[in-house]
C-alpha cells in the first residue's frame, strides 16, 4: 500500500497554509485516498489497480491545491506573504544583484540620447534579456501558492514597482527640496529627465518582466478551470 | 425567487442535509450523497474538500479529528447551529427550483 500523506504531500507541495493546517489537509485527503483504495480492495480490484484508482480521483493537483486555497482556508496575512512578498521580493532581489553584477563587471550600457534635451536613455541589454526569466520565476513561486493572476503578474513585475513608487515619491520631494536649497527647478526639464528615466528603468523592464509573468500565468491556467461546478452530475464507473 | 448561487447552493445543500443525519468524515460523506441519489450526484476530491472548508470559515459545518475504531485519524464534519440555520432557506430554494422546472417541463413528479 502505498504512503498516502506522503503521495498527497508531494502533489500539493506548494500549498501555502502554515505548518499545522497543511499537516492537516495532507492527512485528510490521505485518509479520503486510503479509504477509497480500500473500498476498491473490497471489490476485489487488484493492488495496483485500485491504487491506480484511488489516484485518479485527483486528476489534477495544482488544481486541487488551487481550490483548497481559494476555499479561504489558512491565513490571509501568510498566503499574501507566499502569494506576493516572497516572490516579488526575491525578483527584486534577483534582478537588483544582476544588474549590479553587470555593472561591476564592466558591461556598458546602450546610451540614447537626444541633442539638446537632458537625460539619457540607458538600457542594459543583458539585464533586459534576463528578466523575463526572473519574472517567470516570480510568477511560477507566486502561482505554485495559489495566487490569483493579478498577484502573479503583480509578483513578477514587483521590481518596477517598487522603483515606480520610488519615482513617485522622488518627484515630489525633489520638487519641494531643491527650491528650498536655492536651486531654480525647471519643471520641463525634470518632467524630461523622468520622462527617459522612466523608459529606462520602468517600461522597458517592465515589459521584459510582465512577458516571463504572462507566460507562467497562461502555462498556470491551463489547468481546468476552478470555477467548474463544485459537483458533477455523472453517473459512477462500475 | 430562486438564487443566484442555487449550484454551488445544490452541492451545500446536499452536504448539510447528510450531516443532518449525523457527523461525518470526508470520504464517507461523499459516499452517502452518493449511495443517496443512487450515483446521481458525485462528488470529486477537487470539489469536496475546497467546500467543505469553505462551509467551515462559513461556520455551518465544524470539522474535528476523531480516532475511528480501527485507530484510524479521520477528520469527522458536523452540522452547527449556523448550518442548521442556513439549511432551511437552501431547502425553500431548492423545492422552488423544482417546482419552476416542474411548471416549464409540464412533467409531474411520481
């Protein structure tokens, strides 16, 4: 007979509940497996057929995790930290020490620029490539949780949203500051040199990121939808 | 007027009337709708427990850990008082659902 909660652990190996409710949904649905094994034993299934049986009573396990966390069972405050700050953390941590990386080791970025406006675009091609890689393992660690797929996305792209906020917050501030230092602010050219700044580290990364995010999100959905009626008016298999 | 939900309310209601009878664990639960509606309604794993642990934050059903004779661990589901509350206007909505689809189909129940 095979090992039950250990089977049910390794099929809902993403679930994002704390210690003690996973424990207890793993030893649950074993339970449910195990029972239904036996009562296919007692019909006088052979072994392996009725583990084979059993098993096929969950055809899909990510769906089946997706449901139970979707069910509102665990933690709001600690799925949100599984579904969202683990993931887009550790993209941003990523991406930051890549980016880094390269600058240290000496790769030039590709400068464009216009005669006569301030700023500079720069893009760090490397870098780029890389992060649609970065979204998608973002993405895939916010979406084994069981997130929605606003989360995923929002996930994958976390870096440029914390950079985002930071220009927001920058805007402002320097605008305030730097009359008070009694530098003149030419709002024109500020609103420019963001403008670039914004394309550089902003929208183009920001696609970069959303294309791996966009992957995992289609490659996630493709599972049946959770939405599907919660019971099935089938007749059973003899 | 018959719910929105009336579906999803199909499968509670089928839950909350077996536990009526008494507790019950997961698996035996399925098997009893089941066995009841003679294989008309079955439940899949996928659809089951994400259910009843919805009916659980619900508070209607109330799950605890119960050693079964053979010492076996099985996670038994009652019916509190809130489910016993929330049963009677599923039944209401049931039993107008019926008679609506009775009056459209012009077909008599035996």
């Amino acid at each position: 007979m095979p090992d039950w909660p250990e089977l049910v652990r390794q099929g809902l190996s993403g679930l994002a509940l704390d210690a003690n409710e996973k424990d207890e949904v793993h030893l649950e649905l074993a339970g449910h497996l195990e029972d239904s094994y036996e009562a296919f034993c007692r019909k006088g299934l052979p072994e392996e057929e009725a583990v084979h049986r059993a098993m096929e009573l969950v055809s899909d396990w990510a769906d089946l995790q997706h449901r139970i966390l979707a069910s509102g069972k665990g933690d709001p405050m600690q799925k949100r930290v599984h579904q969202l700050w683990i993931p887009g953390f550790l993209t941003f941590i990523l991406s930051t020490t890549l980016l880094m990386t390269l600058q240290k080791l000496g790769f030039r970025p590709l400068i464009i620029s216009w005669n006569g406006t301030p700023g500079t675009i720069l893009f760090y091609v490397p870098w780029l490539l890389s992060l649609p890689f970065l979204g998608a393992l973002g993405a895939y660690f916010s979406a084994r949780a069981g997130a929605a797929r606003a989360i995923v996305l929002l996930a994958s792209t976390f870096p440029v949203l914390a950079l985002a906020t930071a220009f927001i917050l920058m805007f402002p501030i320097d605008m305030i500051i730097e009359p008070i230092a009694g530098n003149h602010v030419d709002f024109g050219i500020v609103a420019t040199a963001i403008l670039k700044d914004g394309a550089s580290w902003l929208l183009v990364p920001g696609a970069s990121l959303v294309v791996g995010g966009l992957l995992v999100s289609f490659l996630f959905r493709r599972r049946p939808p959770s939405q599907r009626a919660a019971i099935t008016s089938e007749t059973t298999h003899a | 007027m018959i719910g929105s939900g009336i579906k999803r309310g199909t499968a509670e209601l089928a839950v909350l009337s077996v536990l009526q009878e008494g507790p019950l664990h997961g698996y035996e639960l399925a098997r009893r709708i089941e066995q009841q509606t003679n294989g008309a309604l079955h439940f899949t794993l996928a659809a089951l427990y994400p259910m009843l642990y919805r009916m659980e934050q619900q508070r209607w059903i109330r799950g605890s850990w119960e050693t079964s004779a053979n010492g076996r661990k099985r996670r038994c589901y009652r019916l509190t008082l809130a489910g016993k509350k929330k049963l009677s206007p599923l039944q209401r909505e049931w039993a107008e659902l019926f008679r609506a689809l009775q009056r459209l189909t012009k077909v008599s129940h035996a």
